[in-house]
C-alpha cells in the first residue's frame, strides 16, 4: 500500500514516492478536467453526431467525414423526393412545387440542357438570375448531368460579368428578361473565349422562351451520366475587395457536409419552412437555406429580394419557421410598425451573419419571440457556408462568440509564422474540412497563397475561448495599427452598438501621418433617433481605451455590403476621401 509521504513508524517516507503520486495525480485531474470540458462540448453539439464521423482523404486532405450521407447532391434530392414526395419544395407566390415535382422539372431540364444545348460533365452553366423557382432548377439539372453552375451575382458590373463568363468559359447562360440589354452590350463590347447560348427568363416564374426551351420535343433520352462526390457543383466568385475575383471551386460532398453540418448543430424538428429573402446566388441563402432544406424536406420559400413589409406578412402567410439572413434585416423587421400586429407561432429558429449583431437586438428578439432560438453562424464562400454554429444550448457569456466548430470542422488559430496560438490568444483562423472547396477555378498562385497544409487560409483574425467557442476580431487586412497600437474593429463595433441611437456600425483605419492610421467610425442611426460625432466619442471613452476612440465619426444613410451582407470596408475607406 502506497503512503503518502510517512511510514507507520512515523518516519518520513521516501519523498519521491510522494512526488510521484502528486505528479500522477494532477496528470490524471488534467485529463478528466479536459475530458469534461470535451463531452460539455459533444452534447452542446449532439451526442450521436459523434458516432457518425470517420475520416476520409478527399482532394489530398485527410478530413472528419459523415459516415451516412448521400454521394451527391443528386442522390439527396432523390433521396427526400422517395421520403417527401409531396412535401413542398419551392413556393414563390402562387407557385408552388412539391418535391415530386421539383425532380420530374430537374429530369425534363437536365435533359434538354444534355441533349438540345449539348451541355456535357464538367461544362459551366452561368445564372443571372434573382431568386427565383428556375434558379433551383437550374441548379439540381447542372448536378444531375455533372455540369457546373456558375451563379452570378446580378449586381456586378458589366465588367466584372464579363470577367466572369469568360474565366468560367460558360456554355449556356440563363438570364432574366430584364438583364437582356446588358448581355447585347456585352456580345458587342468584348471577346468570348467560348460562344454561349443564352436562355432568357421573364420576370414572373416563367417565361415562354425558357418554357419553349424545357418542353422542346426530344428524339433521344439523355445519358445517364456517372457523379462522383468530389466533382465540383459550382464556380462561385469571391466577392474580393481588392484584386481579380477569385472563382470558389464547390464540391458535391462539400455542400452536401454543409447540409449535415446545419441538420446536426440546429436540431429542427420536422416540417421546416424558411423564407429565402438574401441572394440565391450567395452561400448563405443556396446552402444555408435552400441545399438544407432539401437535406431535411424542408420547403423553401422565395423572395426576390428582401422588402420589409412583404417579408412580415410572408412569415404567417407561410408559416415560416426558420429564418437565416444579416443582423440588419432583424432590425429592420422588429422595428416595422406592422411585425407587432400579428403573432408567429411557427417561427422557432432564427439564424445569422455576415456581420455582428448587438446585445439590444438579442435581447430585442427574445422579448419579441419568447422561446426562439438563435444561432449566430460564420462561414464563407470557401468553406461552402458554415465553420462555426452557436449551439442550442450556450451561455449568455458566449453571445459575442460565432459558436463552435461544425462537427467535421478541423480549425487553428496560428501566428504570423504559422505557430499554434494558445487559447485567448489573436492569430489567423485557419480551417480544413470537407466543406472546403478544393480551391480555385484556373488560378493556382490563389492556391498557393490560400491554401497551407489542408487548411484554408481565411484572413480573418479570431481567438478561441476554453470551452474552443470561436470569436471573430477583425479581418487581417482591416486590423487598425494606430502607432504600433492594434486595434480590432470588432471590438470597437461591439460596443457602438450599446449605444441606443446605433442601428448600424463599421469601424476602419483610414491613412495619418503622424500615427500612420487613425480610427474612423461610419455610422447609421435608427429612425427619428439623432445623435452627433461628440456624444458617441463621449460613449466610447467612458467604455474603451482612449487610442480605440475613433478620431472621426460620419453619419451616412446605409453601409456599403456586398450579396452576403458583409460590408465592404475597402468602400468606406475610400469615401473619407
């Protein structure tokens, strides 16, 4: 028998004997301790979702995987088309498709798109397009017959479309009626490394050049086409604030983990309906919302575009039960004199990103829609949506947090030499998963620059709590260096955002000569709500360092964002002139 430190003579025992016993000890209260911490995080998470996982080598890394999931985006619309063949899929007014539906539309489309536009595996397919029904369509065709979408943001400039259309070397471009004169100054403008046929849609959910084109009689059946997990799905084009876009290379089984990463962290019960008011042609609203909807069953209900009063009314009108969009729709939402005068008793979940939400419009929803659930989520274009998803269950100490890693997430947080930083510590978040595209269409040195080892590069700079809850400070390239003084604007923002006259709020670093950049803070105030440069500088004094304290302070209408919803700082800084 081991005794610590005395023998039953009463003279001391070997001390060694007790150092070790000590040493073991505390080895083994560290493991439990840790082990803790890990299964709190597990089940924040899903106990099961654990069982599920495996690793697999997929493009070169060796990654976290779901065991049980279906191959392709294909197999999982067929997959809930066998379980939910009623079920809604696509509502956009008075139209409305059930999934049985969706996929006879996709076979009759896909088959068109192979045998009459001779669209073959691996050939782009571009859409400019708004959110609309043949959006979708579109889409599941291009998966079925292993094409590739390139979905186009329908605000770029004609320069930029033109960039686009011929670095994906598109095939077959389906467009809205109202892009038409666009298009025509384009054939004329530039030169195309390879000819297009364009498929016009009209504004309403058909148009009878598409409907000519899907019903066109077909003396052949189409081939039947062999999609592996790895192809790529999409080109989607990163909406870089500097330099040549960069086009996101998409995967099958990327999305498809998206999905999981979504059904597995929210836990929504059955019958889900969202309404889809951002870009269908952005992450967040085709794989956020739609792709998940279709993992689950779900339906998907569109808009266009997001309109206050119009997207109220459709909340009970549809009974929408999950929402997904920017902080900024919320506010505006809840602050329409309409969103009081009826209740919502589906809505349960509500999601968001694509910048930082403040603790008034938290506490906001949770008086206005007792029970809801809130789910900050970060993510990208590269990462085909989400990276880190609050749980369901989290402390109020967490809530400037972006959540936990997704399941099958692998992230880091390294320094400026690609060190490990320790727990609390500021780096680069680093990420590598199946949900990482596996790089970029035609551009290599993007691949080298972006990619190390597995892992992504994200250039946004981020800490980790003890309980690994993920915490976004700043962009790389927007950190402010005030005379060797770092300054995150994340933090700044934060606590603009206690302000009571704060609807909106971005914190960038503008050129000085003496400090080299100084602080400058753009501001949107709420409705019939004034406030002036010195009162918010008094706020921020009386709460953050004095070198923290924007120098100047502008008042404007709305920040500058792009489809997503993130605003671009690159845009503000250049209106400080």
């Amino acid at each position: 028998m081991i005794r610590f430190g005395i023998n039953e003579d009463g003279n001391i025992r070997s001390p060694i004997n007790f150092f070790r016993v000590l040493a073991l000890l505390c080895f083994i209260g560290t493991i439990i301790a840790n082990l803790k911490r890990k299964l709190k995080i597990i089940r924040l998470i899903k106990p099961k979702v654990m069982l599920l996982i495996t690793k697999q080598t997929l493009f070169g890394r060796s990654v976290q995987v779901y065991k049980d999931r279906p191959s392709t985006i294909d197999d999982m619309l067929k997959k809930t088309v066998q379980t939910y063949p009623r079920q809604e899929a696509v509502v956009m007014g008075n139209y409305r498709q059930t999934y049985s539906e969706l996929d006879q539309t996709v076979e009759q489309l896909a088959s068109r798109m192979q045998v009459v536009s001779n669209i073959q595996k691996g050939d782009r397919v571009g859409l400019l397009l708004r959110n609309r029904p043949e959006f979708i369509h579109v889409i599941f065709a291009c998966a079925r017959i292993g094409a590739i979408a390139v979905p186009l943001n329908t605000r770029l400039s004609e320069e930029e479309l033109a960039y686009m259309l011929n670095h994906a070397s598109v095939s077959l471009l389906f467009s809205e009626s109202s892009f038409y004169n666009t298009i025509s100054h384009l054939n004329t403008k530039y030169q195309w490394e390879k000819t297009w046929d364009l498929i016009m849609i009209d504004g309403e959910p058909a148009d009878t050049n598409y409907i000519d084109y899907i019903n066109t009689p077909l003396n052949i059946d189409r081939t039947r086409v062999n999609v592996q997990e790895e192809d790529p799905l999409f080109i989607m084009f990163t909406s870089g604030t500097t330099g040549t876009p960069k086009g996101a290379i998409g995967s099958h089984t990327g999305v498809i983990h998206s999905a999981i990463n979504y059904r597995e962290v929210l836990q929504e019960k059955e019958k889900v309906r969202t309404l889809i008011a951002v870009p269908l042609f952005h992450v967040t609203g085709l794989i956020g919302q739609m792709f998940y909807m279709v993992l689950i069953g779900g339906t998907s209900v569109l808009m266009k575009k997001y309109q206050t009063e119009p997207f109220i009314k459709a909340l009970t009108e549809e009974n929408i039960t999950f929402l997904f969009n920017v902080p900024t729709i919320y506010v505006m939402m809840m602050s329409h004199p309409l969103f009081n005068e009826q209740p919502y008793p589906y809505l349960r979940t509500i999601a968001y990103g694509g910048a930082p939400i403040s603790k008034a419009t938290i506490a906001q929803l949770r008086e206005l829609l007792p029970g809801i659930k809130l789910h900050n989520a970060y993510g990208a274009t590269e990462t085909s949506s989400p990276t880190t998803i609050m749980p369901v269950e989290y402390d109020d100490k967490k809530l400037s947090s972006v959540g936990l890693p997704v399941p099958v997430g692998d992230i880091k947080i390294v320094d400026e030499a690609g060190e490990d930083l320790s727990d609390g510590e500021v780096g680069e978040l680093l990420i590598k998963g199946p949900m990482v595209v596996q790089g970029y269409w035609k551009n290599k040195e993007a691949d080298k620059k972006s990619f190390d080892k597995g892992y992504w590069k994200s250039g946004d700079m981020a800490y980790k709590d003890e309980d690994d809850f993920i915490y976004i400070m700043d962009r790389k390239k927007d950190m402010i260096n005030r005379g060797g003084e770092k300054i995150f604007s994340a933090e700044v923002e934060s606590v603009l955002y206690g302000h009571p006259s704060v609807l909106e709020a971005a914190i960038v670093g503008i050129p000085d000569k003496l400090f080299g950049e100084q602080v400058k803070a753009y501001v949107v105030t709420r409705d019939n709500v004034k406030s002036n440069e010195e009162e918010i500088k008094r706020f921020l004094k009386e709460r953050i360092a004095d070198y923290k304290v924007p120098q100047y302070v502008d008042f404007v209408q709305e920040l500058p964002r792009n489809p997503g919803g993130k605003v671009l700082k690159n845009k503000l800084v250049q209106m400080h002139g």
